[in-house]
C-alpha cells in the first residue's frame, strides 16, 4: 500500500538492501583497503570498531528512529518534530544533491574503464593514460578547456538510470534495482577476492595489511580517520537513512536493521580490503617493488594502479579488470541513487508534487549541472568539493542531529520508539552516546578540521585560495543558505498535522 502517496517498501530485506546499497559503494572499495593498510593494519581495526560503536550504529539507529517515528525525508520529519529545526533537514537533503551531482562523474570514469578492460585500452603507462587521454586535466578548477565526451556521455547515462528507478518508485524501481545489484556486487567481490588471495605474491600483500602496528592506536588522526570512515561508509548524516527508514512500515524491527547494515557494510569493506591487498601483493612480487610503492587509494588505486595489475594479468585481466569496474558501477549507483532519493523525496514532501515530475526536473537540472564536471577541470572541481563536504558539511550535520535530536527532541522519545516496536531493545546507554559521547568527539573533530584548514589550507598549494573560498567554504555556506531559505517555503496542505502520520496508541 502506498502511504500518502510517499511509497513504501514491499520487504524489510528490500529496505535493508536499499540501505546496504547506499552504505556500500566507492568508500568501501577504494577508501577503506588503503585506510586499513595505512593507520596500523590489524591496530587499525580498534579505533574502528571503537567509532562504530559510539558513533555509526548510534546514529543508524536514531535516523532509522527518526525517521521512521516522523515518516517523512529529512525535512518533513524535522518539521514534524520541531517546527524551529526543519532547515536542519535540507541541509543533508541539499547536500546530497551536491553530492550526488559529482557522484556522477566518478561512475561515468567506471563506466568507460569497464569498457577499456575489454581491450586494456589504458596501454603500460596508465598514469598518463588516465590523467592525459582520458581526463585531459586541465590546469586547475577555473580552466574548464572542453567538453570531454566520452565522460559527458557517462554521466547522461548515469543520471538516467537514476531517473528511471526512482521514477518507479520506492518499491517498483529502488528496492527491485538494489535486490539485484547488491547480491550481484557480493557475488563480483568474492569472486575477485577468491582470485584475488590465490595469486602468486597474494600472502604479501595480506601480511602488510593486517600487520598490526600498535604505535599508531595513540595517534589521533588515525581516530579521525576510522570516525570519518565510519560516518562516510554508513552514509550517516545525509538525509538518506531518516527517507528510506520512513518508507518502512508501522510494525517493523528498527534496532536490529541497525546492525544488520552496519555489519554487512564492515563485511563488504573486509572483503575488498582482502582482495585489493592480494591484487597488490601480486603486483609487488611479480614486479619486484615493494607494497608500499603499490599501494594507493581512491582514483589512483582504481584507475592507475589496478589497470596496470590487470595488464600485467594477461587474459585473466580482462577478467579481473570487468568484473573490478563492474562492482564500482554496482557499488556507487545504488549509493548515488539514495542520495537522489533523499533529496528528492524532500521535495516532493514539500511540495505535494507527483515524485514522476520531481525526479525528472530533478535529473534535468542535475545532469545541466554535472556537465561542468565533464570538462578538463572536473578533477578538480570534484576534489575540491568532495574535501569541503566530506570534512564539514557531514561531521557537522552529524554532530547537530545527535545534539537536536538528542537534547531538544528527546532521544528518549526515539529510543521508546523504536524499543516499541523492535525484537531487540537498544539500553540507556545508546541515549548516552547520543547526547554525550558522539557530540564530544564530533566537536572535537570539527575543530580540529577546521583548525588544520586554515593552518595548511586543502590540496598543499596546488589550488587557489579563490578556489578553495569559492568551491569549498562558499559551496557549503551556500547550501546552508539555502536551507533557510527552503525552510521558509509553504508546506503541502496536512503534513505537518498529526494525524497523518502519528501511530494510534494501543
Ligand atoms: N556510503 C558510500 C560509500 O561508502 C558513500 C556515500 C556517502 C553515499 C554519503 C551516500 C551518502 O562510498
């Protein structure tokens, strides 16, 4: 039954492959293996689960609360909460919608490599393949020196395909697409992980990963790093986990949902982190370099390091190297879909508007708007923007949901809530990390970001300070800006009355 004309899952395990489908993506393949490797190896894993605990599955489970107790987007269920914090909900919807615009553009660079492994079009010097004939960068943000089709191409594909499944709803187009991608992408990651640990070389490559290496557990920019992982990995603090708990049903199991993505998200980056340290050692041992000249993360591991592995692989890269990009294409089009949906579900809360019309003007406007990132300057563009969002907008979203919601809306209300209706009742404690310890160390992270910022301003030089003032701080001040601003507008008749939403006392 659809609720309000707002769509509805048609299983728990379609909304749980939804969200497992937003939190797994390009974070888990290329981010997390590096991030492992880097900040202590096994030692890492300590102040990773420490985050996960105090802040990542706290917070699941208050967005799912949130957003299933209010059944609405982010907004929707600010507004219904507290009329004063609605503008704390466009903030993540707006947000998303940026990030999704450039979400486009690394998902057109996987479409065309999945196609270049047919042929190992990327030659032996794949660095200057990438950058050069691929990408041909241009010398910095401002300098947009023309459209490069083939990626134009990409992203008009992309933001059809998201236009498409959200066009057909929750559960005809969102929850079919990802029922789909997400076993397939499980199946892709085995098999490259399987393949993966049996290369010659593969065993150095895991014992350089998982070596723990304890000095580092007193660092705190490891801390840093596993709390900033934790909250990009479970796309916390977009809006996306308050819209897709609210298409849930009135009876369902929140807390224990909670965990099920959380775990199943550490699940996929364990897996990639063991495949992609296998390939590595491979590389090192058939090449005679040690791991640490190999090993990278992000664009370089995905579209320099890894396509020479492949090449060096003979036919069975060919194999390997599908299969790779086909999982980051997987990966990151059910991410970019739930952004999509988060903010487009804000407006159509807001504007009482058919979803078939919003998505599309939303994809019209969308797709105008990444062509920017289809230029020579899109690399740039891209991490400038990516560095401002991921370092502020998200820790400080964060940080505000666990404070609003936890002091001034009551994370008591939330927690009896969800224990209402849940198998498995979340304790005190949880309402201790939402009100105290996940607000300490958020704050603390802000600051100190915020701190180092202006001390070594992002990219060590390579950009402008107009650069950075414009794409950076002046991107996430405007679209805080413009949270106010939407907030202002006129809501749909009924929403916000009670009676369409709040459940009967029983
Ligand atoms: N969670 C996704 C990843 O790990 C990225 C993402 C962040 C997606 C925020 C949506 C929102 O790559």
């Amino acid at each position: 039954m659809e609720e309000n004309n707002r769509g509805q899952w048609g299983s728990k395990l379609g909304f749980i492959l939804a969200v497992i489908g937003s939190a797994v993506g390009l974070g888990n393949i290329w981010r997390y293996p590096y991030l492992l490797y880097s900040n202590g190896g096994g030692a890492f894993l300590v102040p990773y689960f420490i985050a996960l605990f105090t802040a990542g599955i706290p917070l699941v489970i208050l967005e799912y609360g949130f957003g299933h107790k209010f059944r609405g987007s982010a907004p929707l269920s600010f507004a219904r909460a507290n009329r004063k914090f609605e503008w704390l909900g466009w903030w993540p919807s707006i947000t998303s919608f940026i990030i999704m615009i450039y979400y486009t553009l690394i998902l057109s660079w996987a479409m065309n490599y999945l196609f270049f492994s047919f042929g190992q079009t990327w030659g032996i010097d794949t660095n200057s393949f990438f950058f050069g004939d691929f990408l041909q960068a241009s010398s910095g943000p401002f300098d947009l020196a023309g459209i490069r089709w083939p990626i134009f191409i990409g992203i008009a594909f992309i933001w059809f395909v998201n236009w498409f499944v959200t066009y057909n709803g929750v559960s005809g187009g969102i929850e079919k697409l990802t029922k789909v991608l997400i076993p397939a992408l499980a199946i892709i990651m085995v098999i490259i992980v399987i393949r993966g640990v049996t290369l010659p070389g593969a065993t150095l490559g895991l014992n350089k990963l998982f070596t723990p290496d304890w000095s580092k557990v007193k660092d705190l920019n490891v801390w840093m790093d596993a709390y900033g992982q934790v909250f990009f990995s479970l796309s916390i603090a977009m809006g996306i986990l308050i819209t897709y708990s609210s298409y849930l049903p009135k009876k369902t199991d929140i807390n224990n949902s909670a965990f099920i993505t959380a775990f199943s998200n550490s699940g996929f980056e364990f897996l990639s982190a063991i495949g992609v340290f296998g390939i590595l050692g491979f590389m090192a041992t058939s090449q005679g370099i040690p791991i640490e000249e190999v090993a990278n993360e992000g664009i370089g591991l995905a579209f320099v390091v890894f396509p020479k592995v492949f090449s060096l692989m003979g036919s069975l890269g060919t194999v390997f190297g599908v299969l790779f990009f086909l999982a980051l294409v997987f990966a990151g089009l059910t991410s970019s879909i739930s952004l999509f949906e988060a903010f487009s579900s804000a407006i159509i809360d807001k504007s009482g508007i058919k979803r078939q019309k919003i998505v599309t003007i939303t994809a019209i406007v969308g797709f105008l708007v990444s062509i920017v990132y289809a230029t020579g300057a899109g690399l740039f563009i891209l991490d400038i923007v990516d560095a401002f969002i991921n370092s502020f907008s998200i820790v400080t979203i964060g940080l505000l949901e666990a404070l609003i919601i936890g002091w001034v809306i009551g994370a008591d209300k939330i927690r009896s809530h969800n224990n209402s209706i849940s198998i498995f009742r979340v304790g005190k404690w949880w309402e201790v990390m939402i009100k105290f310890v996940t607000p300490a160390i958020l704050t603390y992270m802000l600051i100190t970001k915020i701190i180092s910022e202006f001390k070594n301003p992002y990219g060590g030089g390579d950009y402008t300070t107009s650069a950075l003032v414009l794409l950076g701080w002046g991107l996430v001040g405007a679209i805080i800006i413009l949270s106010f601003v939407v907030n202002k507008t006129k809501w749909k008749k009924g929403m916000l009355e009670e009676n369409n939403y709040v459940e009967e006392e029983n």
